[in-house]
C-alpha cells in the first residue's frame, strides 16, 4: 500500500505543476537583479559597489545644490552680494564704537555710589535706569538695550540690591566685540553659509593682526604661516569632524577666539613671559612650533619620518606611540574630503573610503595629511606640517576631549573603541623601558596599570572607553602616562611637584 512509486511520482509531477517558474515570481526577481551576476549578497566585491553607488548618489545631489547657486558675475549673485553688504553694514552701525564704550564707562563712574566696606564702585536699579537715561542722550538709542531689566538681573547683587559697575560694562565690551566678530566673519564668508574654510579663517586672522598689539613687530614674512598656524588651532577645536569648516556661531563661543583676543594687551607691560609661551596664538609660540618642526626635519623635504618624529621632546615619547601617530592617519587622496567633492571623484579615494566606513577606522582627512615618503619601503608614511600641529595640539592639550581624542586613537591598539589590560601592558611596556634606561628604579607593570584602572574606574571593569576617560577627569594624565616617560614621572613625582609649587605660590 505505502510501496508504490508511483505514487510518489505522480506527488512530484502534481507539484511541479502547481508551483510556478522561479523566474515568474516577482520577488526572485527582484532578487536576482539585487544580487547580479557577481560574487553574490554579502560578498565583499557587492558591498564595495553599493557603498561607492551610495556615495556617489551623495556627490551628484552636492552637485545639483551647487548648480542653484548663482553663477560669479551673475546680476542674482551680484543682488545678493549687495544684500549680504547692506544688512551686515546696518549691523554694523547699530554696534557701539570705542568712543561710545569710553563714553559709557565716563557715565558709570560718574553716577555710581562706592561700597564702604569693599570700596567697589556699583548702582542699584534706580542708578541704572538713570545712567540708561544718560547714555541714551549721548550715545544713542544703540545703547539702550543693553539697559534691560534682564541684563541687570544677570549679575550678582549684595543685599541692598546693588550691581558691581566693572562686570556689567566688561559684559557690553565682550557682547560689542562678539558682534564685532560675528560681522567681520560674515564678510569674509563667501558662500554665506555660516561656515569658515581654512582660508578664510586665515584672511579673518590676517584682518586682525594690526589691532593686536602683541603682533605688531610680525615681520611681513612670517604673517602668512602665523595666520597658518593660528587657524589651524580653530579647526582643531572647532571642526573635530574634519569637515574642512568650522562653524562661526562656535568659533565665537571658543576659547580659541578667547585666547587670541588675550593679544591685545600691552605686552611689555601687562603679559608675563610664561604667558607669552603658553598662548598658542603669540608670536613666541607659532616660531616655537615652526623651528621644532624645522629642527626634526632633518633631510629637509618638508615632513616628518618616524625616525625625526621620534626626536620630538628629547625623545621621551615612546615607540609605540610614535608608530600609531603614523599609521593611524591615513591619505585618502591629494585633496581633502571638502575639495575632492568639489571636484571629481576619484574610484580608489572612494573605494578606500568604503572600506574605513565599513571596517569601523575613523581617519582624519586632511590635506596630504600623512604621505608616503620619497625613498624607502612603500609603507613608509611621513607626517606633513599640518598633521605636524595637530600632534602638537593633541600633546599640549591632553585634557580636552579634542586633544584626548586624538590620543585615544593612538592608544587603541586594535580600532575596537577600547583599552584592555593587554593594551595598557603593551603600550607601557615601552615607557617602563625608558624608564630604566634613565637610571630610575624597578617598577611591576602590572601595579601601574592597576593603578590606571583606579584612576579611570571604567563603567566595564574589563575594557577602558574614551568617555570612562573624559569623565574620570584624569584622562590627560593617564595618556601621558602610556606616551611619554616625562609624563609617568611627573605622576609618579607628583607630590614632590606639589610641594615645590607651594612656596613659589606663597612668595608671590
């Protein structure tokens, strides 16, 4: 009874006549065509090819917006560059000048009362609205504004309700020169789109430097890689997407433009020479960073090897560390990210870009960021100029999450997002080398990086993450500690440090 193959053949027979051509049905079509005649789904080969169509689709659609914009020359571009001048030329008006800040002040120390216990000078809200009054009469109504019930409430009172005169008018002062910034930017931006590119950063710098009062004595020569030198600390800080932009509204609100405003003190009377070497933005400091670069440069070509690299700060930095600085930077391509898709997109730069995308390696972009050298192995890279400041930023700012961040790419060994305690062993085994070979005693590698785990308590108690870093607050100091041997023997001499500062401190 269960014997027969017919049976059976006549099962097969009536199923192959009720299931239809796999080619009829709509979604093994679709499939197919998804698929194509290639390696087949989740090949590495398709996977290219969708991520370069994708990117692709992405540069055509940046196309067609550019072919919106009017044409240079054009009566619609010309239209809007006569806007773009008169709205910021109104602004511009409305903005209090240096006469009326002194005119302001003239009014403030005239009609306050002075404390007698603390001999500060200050007003109530009576004496405010009074000196409103006066100002507007020889001021303008421009300066009314600033005369608000609101901004008199900003500021601290004392228990008759009265306001400090000197911090209200330092708040007009840096609210006029913000708004100064803001037009000044606004002009130099040429597409209006809220965003400065690295030369127009530059032109802004050069704009200013005859008002700083420290840069004055530039020689002509130096300005334009002062101005190089300076902007690039802005995109540091201001661009950590390496965009090739930086927004404006955040280089206002930066200590960058905090930082080079400092500049316009009087340097001979009012700026200490520490001071001068601690801003990034003095003169002092921007021929520092070029003659460093200049001395490690050995063979003169104009960038740096490993080998020069590793001179740096008398050598203390580590192998390891040096190796990761240049290789975790790669070229994409001649031009940066922000030009190439200006221009033409090239299949490699795109391919290999793919590829980071798809591997999780997040890269820097910049122009020739680090190259190939001219002589020797293939894989030998060298670091240009520019990367060249963003190594140095990084190291002079290592508790910042900009300056943190960059380090953290070189400690993460594998590109997992992660340090484990095999990571913290390779990458202090080096600094534990130097440490011996400068005399100093035995330490167990396993007790500092122990004591790195203390000082981090990472959320994961098995791996360490750049966040754990930036919220222990110590991340700077546990960076230095994996990357240089004068980083781990300040920690390790910390106290000593700490009781050497105090008498300076008490003395002063």
């Amino acid at each position: 009874m269960y014997s027969g193959s017919s049976d059976g053949e006549s099962h097969e027979a009536a199923a192959r006549r009720n299931i239809p051509p796999a080619s009829s049905m709509l979604w093994v079509r679709n499939l197919r065509r998804y698929i194509g005649s290639g390696t087949g789904l989740g090949s590495e080969a398709s996977m290219e090819l969708e991520t370069k169509k994708i990117l692709l689709d992405l540069f055509k659609q940046k196309q067609q917006k550019s072919a919106g914009k009017p044409e240079e020359g054009s009566i619609s571009n010309r239209v809007q560059r006569l806007a773009k001048y008169r709205f910021l030329k109104k602004q511009s008006d409305i903005l209090l000048n240096a006469d009326d800040l002194d005119t302001m002040w003239v009014c403030l120390r005239e009609n306050c009362v002075i404390d007698d216990s603390t001999g500060a000078e200050k007003m109530n809200y009576e004496d405010f609205c009074q000196i409103a009054s006066i100002c507007t009469e020889q001021i303008g109504a421009k300066c009314r504004h600033f005369f608000s019930p609101s901004n008199f409430m900003k500021f601290e009172k004392d228990e008759s309700g009265r306001i400090a005169i000197l911090p209200f008018y330092l708040y007009v002062m840096r609210t006029v020169s913000l708004t100064q910034a803001r037009i000044d930017m606004s002009e130099i931006d040429e597409d209006s789109d809220g965003f400065l590119q690295p030369h127009e950063m530059e032109a802004y710098i050069r704009g200013l430097i005859p008002n700083l009062a420290q840069l004055q004595d530039m020689p002509g020569a130096f300005v334009q890689m002062y101005c190089r030198i300076a902007a690039h600390k802005f995109f540091f800080f201001c661009d950590p997407q390496r965009r090739g932009k930086a927004c404006i509204k955040k280089v206002l609100l930066s200590n960058c433009l905090q930082e080079l405003m400092e500049l316009h003190q009087e340097s001979e009377e009012e700026v200490t020479d520490n001071e001068h070497a601690e801003n990034w933005f003095s003169l002092t400091c921007a021929q520092r960073v070029c003659d460093v670069f200049l001395a490690l440069d050995k063979d003169m070509n104009g960038t740096l090897s490993k080998q020069e690299l590793k001179e740096y700060a008398d050598g203390t930095l580590t192998e390891i560390f040096i190796e990761r600085v240049c290789g975790a930077t790669h070229l994409v391509n001649k031009y940066s990210w922000e030009k190439k898709w200006g221009s033409v997109v090239d299949a490699e730069a795109l391919g290999l870009f793919a590829h980071l995308i798809r591997t999780g390696v997040y890269v820097f972009l910049f122009d020739e960021h680090v190259r190939r050298g001219k002589t020797g192995a293939g894989n030998n890279r060298e670091m240009d100029f520019e990367s060249f400041l963003d190594f140095v930023l990084a190291l002079e700012n290592k508790d910042t999450p900009e300056g943190l961040t960059y380090l953290f790419r070189c400690l993460d060994l594998n590109g997992r997002g992660f340090l484990t305690t095999a990571d913290i062993h390779s990458l202090f085994r080096d600094v534990h080398h130097k440490w011996i070979e400068g005399g100093n005693y035995e330490l167990c590698i396993e007790d500092v990086r122990d004591e790195i785990w203390d000082m981090v308590r990472p959320v994961d108690p098995l791996r360490i993450t750049l966040a754990d870093l930036l919220t222990c607050k110590q991340g700077g100091t546990v960076a230095s500690m994996l990357i240089d041997v004068r980083g781990f023997w300040a920690h390790d001499n910390r106290e000593n440090l700490l009781q050497e500062e105090e008498p300076e401190l008490e003395a002063e």
